[in-house]
C-alpha cells in the first residue's frame, strides 16, 4: 500500500513555518506497513490543489493531506474538496455540537457563525473526530484512492491519526509486516563505520534494508525488515544483529528505536542514582539544555554553570590562573579543573566541562577554531580529551555536546 503526504500552506512555502506533520505522518504510517511513495507540498490555490489531486488519482492507495481547514477565508481545502468530488457541504450534528461543546465549557464564550460552519463537511465524508480542535478529518474513498483531510495543527493533527486515522487504516487494510531495529554509535563518521560492517551489509538478506542515519558526533544504523511472516522477520533480524554487534562493539551505545545518548545517559544516572552538574564555556549551556529537554531529567541533573568567560572560570569554578597561564584557556587542564569546581560546589556524582574555540574568531586562546576540551570527573575518577570539530559554530557545539554526552555515558557504564 502507497501513500501520498499533502501538506497544504503558503506559510511552509515561505519559510514561516517547519511542516513538522509529514514526519509525523510518515513514522505513523511506516509503522502499520505503509509506504510513502512522496511527501508534497503546495500553496494555497484553488488550482493547484485540484491539479496535485488529478495527478494523485489512482497512482496511490492513500493521499493524506494536512492545512487549509481553519475557520478562515483563506482556508480553502474543504470547499476544493467539494469541487474535486463533486459534492456539497452538508452539516454534521455530532461536529456542531462539539464545537459548541468545546466553546461553551472549555473557552467560556458562545461560537460565531464562522466557527460552527466548521461542522460543514462534505457529504461524502467519513468524519474523523478532532478531541482538540473545530476542523474535524475527513475520510473520502474515490475510485481506487482513499483522501484522508486534516487540520494543520499539529497537536491536532496527532490526535487525529493516533485516535482514528491509524486504526482505521489498520482494521480495513491487509498490509506487511514492518519491524525496525536501529544501532546508536558514538564516535565514529559513517564513513568508517561503512567501512567496517562493509562484508556483513553485502550478505544482507534482500527483505532486510540498512539506512546510515547520521548527525553531528553519531551514526544510526537502523534496519528495516519487511515481508508477511513476522516470525521469519524476527528472526533474521536478531541474526544479523548478533553478526554486527562485534563489529562496532567498541562504538555502540544501544539498541532501542530512536533513543539518544542522552536519553541512554538519564536511564543510566537514575537506575545508579547519581546526580550530574555541568561547567559549560564553549557549548554555551547546550549540555545542560540537551539533557533537560527529557521528562523526569530533574531526577538526576542539579544544575550548570555558564563560565563562557575567563574571570568566572576563575571566580566560580576556582580554576587556577596559573593553570590557565601554563595551559591556556582552552586546555585539558583548565576543562578538568573547570569539571572539578563544578562537582563540588554543587556536591554531585560526576561533572562534565567544556572549553574551547567555536568559532568564527579566536578570543582568549590561540587554539584553532574548533577545538574543545572536554572533561569528565567524579568523585574517584576523571577523564578528558581534545578534539578538532571544524567549523561552522554551530557543528562545532554539536559535536561537542554529543561528544561529552557519549564520554559520560561511557565512564557512568563502567560502575
């Protein structure tokens, strides 16, 4: 089964917006065994979306279109829809009266006429129920494709698909099985990596795919299995994980479908109960803001200090000025020292520190643009390292906080 992701806006054409839903979509839909074939995206005119319909017309199985539903004029997709199918708009009692629901009890205040015309669908329709919102989904089943419309929100969007959209697709369609199963390493480009697993990706059976997914300091390897006996999928894919394994054993962090270092770092810190501060110079607060990003970081990580300057390096992390005389301020020494302030004045398990050139220019070091030293210390042990990330700013700050991430991780698993 093919598919077909339509986002509809002026506003993704400008740049005023990210389409962040056909990502969503996309994963959601992969899940249950359906392919997307293309992921389109087009304005709001009448004209072009008749013509992207046209030409989606029984060349995929399923078109799922996002934007154009609000109450607004400038919201068109619901009437071209109408003009596409032939059709007209009727009303629909249950979305009138959640959208009556959803003002009066949640918002305090009486719909207006533009609001309760939301419950204006066309009558070919199957509604899919919007809990979060006015624009309900449509389901339209024409010739040989089926066109699922739905509002641009995201949250509601989300809502839609994980209610409605994806167990309806489920109950009503025979689709193959898909199983998913990524590698997170550390430390390695892909490259290197390709290098390495290069005679056991050659012997890859042809229903097992590999993708190289790689960002700034790691690789995901993830394999994809399709075919209709998931017991023969799993089995294979166990089979070609344990033939991989040794090879990059040395790079490998995990195996759980799409966790991150840090979210490998949180399960770590937590099931030890350690607690973890930060001393940040060149990455800026990004480790600290990195980690926090995950529910339940509060559990573990107290606190950062932001010494981007040399004065507070000195005053709050109490790193000597001869060291920084000796060493310079982006050294080893300084980061190590900058790591051990950090870890007792706010008296934790271990302490991460970064200092180093980001970049475009050299401020209080001579050392070249991209290098960062970064330390790692507890109470009992202390690891530190130099590299080289390049430029520009941004990847140098990237890698670093990867960087960091994958050394803590490394010195919290060997306890």
């Amino acid at each position: 089964m093919k598919a077909t992701i339509l986002t509809i806006g002026d506003e993704i054409l400008i740049g005023q917006i990210t389409d962040t839903n056909s990502g969503y979509i996309a994963k959601s839909l992969e899940k249950i065994g359906i392919q997307v074939h293309e992921m389109l995206s087009i304005s709001d005119d009448q004209n072009h979306i008749l013509n992207t319909l046209h030409r989606l017309q029984n060349q995929v199985d399923l078109v799922i279109i996002t934007g154009g539903l609000g109450p607004t004029k400038d919201d068109i997709t619901k009437k071209t829809l109408c003009t596409y199918f032939e059709d007209t708009l009727v009303k629909n009692e249950e979305v009138e009266q959640h959208v009556l629901h959803l003002f009066q009890n949640v918002l305090g205040r009486e719909p207006g006429q533009i609001n309760l015309d939301q419950a204006l669908v066309p009558s070919k329709c199957t509604i899919l129920h919007n809990a979060y919102g006015t624009a309900p989904g449509m389901w339209i089943a024409h010739q040989q494709t089926i066109f699922v419309s739905m509002p641009g929100v995201p949250y509601e969007m989300k809502g839609i698909v994980d209610h409605h959209l994806v167990p309806k697709l489920v109950a009503e369609f025979q689709r193959p099985f898909i199983l998913h199963q990524t590698l997170m390493t550390y430390g390695e480009g892909e490259s290197v990596i390709a290098q390495t697993i290069e005679a056991w990706e050659n012997q890859l059976p042809a229903f097992i795919k590999l993708a190289y997914l790689p960002s700034p300091g790691r690789v995901r390897l993830r394999l994809t299995a399709r075919g209709n006996e998931e017991a023969l999928l799993k089995k294979a894919m166990q089979e070609e994980i344990a033939k991989v394994t040794p090879l990059i054993q040395h790079i490998l962090v995990g195996m759980e479908e799409e966790e991150s270092i840090e979210q490998k770092v949180q399960e770590l810190m937590l099931t030890k109960k350690m607690t973890l501060a930060t001393a940040e110079s060149c990455t800026g607060g990004k480790i600290a803001s990195t980690l926090t990003q995950i529910p339940g970081s509060s559990g573990y990580f107290v606190g950062s200090v932001v010494s981007y300057q040399t004065h507070i390096k000195e005053e709050l992390l109490g790193v000597s000025t001869n060291t920084i005389q000796q060493h310079s301020v982006v050294s080893e020494a300084v980061a190590l020292e900058m790591a051990k302030g950090v870890l007792e004045k706010m008296n934790v398990d271990y302490a991460i520190a970064t200092t180093g050139n980001a970049g475009p220019s050299k401020k209080d070091s001579d050392a070249d643009l991209g290098t960062v030293c970064i330390a790692v210390v507890s109470k009992t042990s202390s690891v530190s390292g130099t590299f080289t990330f390049g430029q520009p700013r941004s990847k140098v700050i990237d890698r670093a906080v990867n960087k960091a991430l994958e050394m803590l991780w490394k010195e919290i698993s060997k306890k």
